[in-house]
C-alpha cells in the first residue's frame, strides 16, 4: 500500500564515490590513497547488506567477481528491451518503462577527469544512481507479474551472490 511505498523511499540513496578526488585528499604519510580507496571498495562490495545496481558494467564487473552486482542492461535486454548484438542504453531504457519520461544525459560527456567536479556533475551522476534504483524496481514488480521471466534469465544477469530479485 502507499504506506509501504513510502518507507520504501525514504530508504532510497545514492552514492557518489570520487576516486581521483579521494585520492588528492589522502594526507602524504598516511596509508596510500589507493590502499585506503581499495580497502573501502572492497568492504562495501562485498557488504551483505548492499547490493550494487549498475548499468553496461561488463568490463568492470570482472574486478569485483565477488561482489553482489546486477547489470541492469542485461536484465533489460532479457525483458525484451534492446538485443545483446545492440545493447540498450540507460536513456532507451528508462524511456521504455517509464513512457513519457527521459532523463538528461547533458553531463555525460562533460570532462569526468578534471577536479573538483562540478556541481552539475555530481547532481548526474547521483541521478544516473537514482534511476537505476527506480529501473530495478519497476523490473523487479513486473517479473513477479510475468512469470516468462525466469530465474534462469534473471541470475544470469546478477555478477554473484543472491539478490532480491532472482531469490
């Protein structure tokens, strides 16, 4: 009910980690910046708690084998959305589902490599965070309403580890 629905927003957040930022603000003598940053990586990837919600990962997913990670290109290409031979991109996606709407890709070419960032970078990529959050679970009500989305499709999507979606 909308009661439900409620909470289940207020316990939505996104996270921007910077890690060329994070490495410039490590103090020199302290442990090394990427002995720190990889120390955090790996505790909240492989946190049981935390389940990663990522989009067109394939190369990086390979880094974090033990993380519990879903690709939600490939879950939308095994609900119908774009082919392997022509992934869909988080626009198409989001377009798909959510008829209407679109999200603004204006910052996604912006220079990611220059610090700080900029505002309106961080306000991006927090909603490129958010809309993957809001992608899951519209999947998510909708294979429970489609049986033909088998567990099979889904846990080939999922990097390791068990997730809500495919338990």
């Amino acid at each position: 009910g909308k009661e439900e629905e409620g909470k289940e927003e207020e316990q939505e957040e996104t996270w921007v980690i910077d890690a060329l930022s994070f490495r410039q603000t490590c103090r020199a003598g302290h442990v090394s910046a990427g002995e720190e940053l990889g120390g955090f990586l790996r505790w909240f990837f492989n946190h049981e708690r935390i389940f990663c919600l990522v989009f067109s990962f394939s190369q990086d997913v390979k880094l974090l084998s033990t993380a519990r990670v879903l690709d939600l290109q490939q879950l939308s290409i095994a609900c119908g959305i774009g082919r392997t031979s022509r992934p869909p991109s988080l626009r198409l996606v989001y377009e798909r589902l959510f008829q209407g709407r679109t999200i603004d890709k204006a910052q996604q070419c912006s220079d990611w490599s220059a610090r700080p960032l900029q505002e309106e970078q961080v306000r991006y990529a927090a909603a490129d965070a958010l809309v993957l959050l809001h992608i899951h679970r519209h999947i998510r009500v909708s294979a429970a309403a489609r049986p033909a989305l088998s567990a099979v499709e889904l846990s080939e999507t999922v990097g390791s580890g068990s997730h809500p979606l495919v338990e």
